[in-house]
C-alpha cells in the first residue's frame, strides 16, 4: 500500500481562488472520482466506532445490501456541520432512504476522537451510524482538503455564519478536555455513494461550508 500523508492538503486548486476547473466533459475537481486503486487502499483503511472498535472502511459497503450515502464532516466540534446533520435528517431520514431504489444507508464519518462521538449524536439528534478517522488517512487519501474560509451562507445553515462559529466555540467550551479532541479544525469532508461496492458519486467540500446541498443530493440518490 502507498505510503499516506496524514497531514491536511493545502488547497491549490483553481476553485480555491475563485475559479472552476473543467475539461470538456470531465467534472469539476472535487467531483472527480478516485481511481480503483486509491478507492481499494482507502477501503483497506480503520475507521472506529464509539466504542474504539476498528473496521475497515470497505466494511460499510462490500457485500452491503442496498447503496450507502457516507457522509464525511469536518471536526466533531463544527457549528456548519451540525446544521448540516440535523438538516439532512429532516430532509433525508433513514424512514425516506430506505424508500429509494436501491434503499440508501447514510453513515457519518468524523476525524476526532471516538469519546466525542455520543455527545455528538445528542447534540445533533443524528439517526444515522457515527465513525471516525482520528488519523485523517481516509480524508488525505480521497482527496479532501484542510482550508477554513467559508462561502456566502449556504441552505443549511438556518443561523447566521457568526451564531455558527460561535456554537462551535460554545460545544468546545462546554465540553471540557474532550473540546480539544473533536478533530482538526481545518479540516474539510464530503459526501461519497457507493453502490454494490462501487463508488457511484463524490463532493468534495471546497471549504468550511460546502456540503452537498439535499436538492443535489436527492437527484443524485433518486428521492422524488
């Protein structure tokens, strides 16, 4: 296996400034998928669930029924993110998932510690199966990029931009030592559909408030 470079990439890329990057009919970078080879290594990879317990990430879709939407965050600790996560739990609940064809199974994927997991879950009320990658190697690996600066305002947030930072900078307080382990701060995610063990579909977030949006994510996935 390659060896994986754990340290947040910076983003050069010509979205970073502004710009978008397409090439005939090829998408946008951070629509790219990743070749078999990249995507077979990062499934070779852990991710842990809240009880520190190890599994390959290729565990939540080889010989998986149904398709899986893995969704992947920045820091347990993110104002933009739980927003996003309560959002997508009105929008995409497991009861209008289970309804698509194939039926869709959406898991999260966080890079903090795995103690920040429960309070996690409370905190944004999420249905959904939470994993971590601590070590960032999944992230590294498919392409996601560590980069601050937000975009205007996207549907999710049903906040102001600055009520946002200031709830993540509460959740840190509040939380004690374990505000301090809820993953690196610059850290980006996105939004994977995988498919009998094929990745179907990629977004990668482009900063700290780009996930898919859910009217994407609901022609993507079929939801009428």
């Amino acid at each position: 296996m390659a060896e994986v470079s754990n340290e947040p990439k910076e983003d050069t890329s010509p979205e970073a400034h502004g710009q978008t990057h397409t090439n005939g009919d090829h998408q946008e970078s951070h629509y790219q998928l990743p070749d078999a080879q990249t995507l077979q290594e990062a499934g070779d990879m852990l991710i842990k669930d809240e009880n520190g317990k190890e599994l390959p990430l290729h565990s939540l879709y080889q010989n998986q029924p149904g398709r899986q939407l893995i969704v992947f965050i920045r820091h347990f600790y993110c104002g933009h993110c739980e927003e996003y996560i309560r959002y997508l739990t009105k929008a995409l609940p497991p009861s209008t998932l289970a309804t698509t064809t194939p039926p869709t199974t959406l898991t999260v994927i966080g890079c903090g510690n795995t103690i920040c997991i429960p309070d996690y879950r409370t905190r944004t009320g999420c249905p959904y199966q939470i994993y971590t990658d601590p070590d960032r190697a999944i992230y590294a690996k498919l392409g996601m990029i560590a980069r601050l600066s937000g975009d205007p305002k996207p549907e999710y947030l049903t906040t102001s931009v600055l009520s946002s930072v200031a709830s993540s900078l509460k959740n840190i307080v509040t939380s004690g030592p374990k505000g301090f382990k809820g993953g690196n701060y610059s850290q980006n995610g996105g939004e994977f559909v995988v498919e009998s063990g094929e990745l179907k579909w990629v977004r990668r977030m482009r900063n700290s408030a780009d996930h898919t949006l859910v009217k994407e994510l609901k022609v993507v996935l079929g939801v009428e």
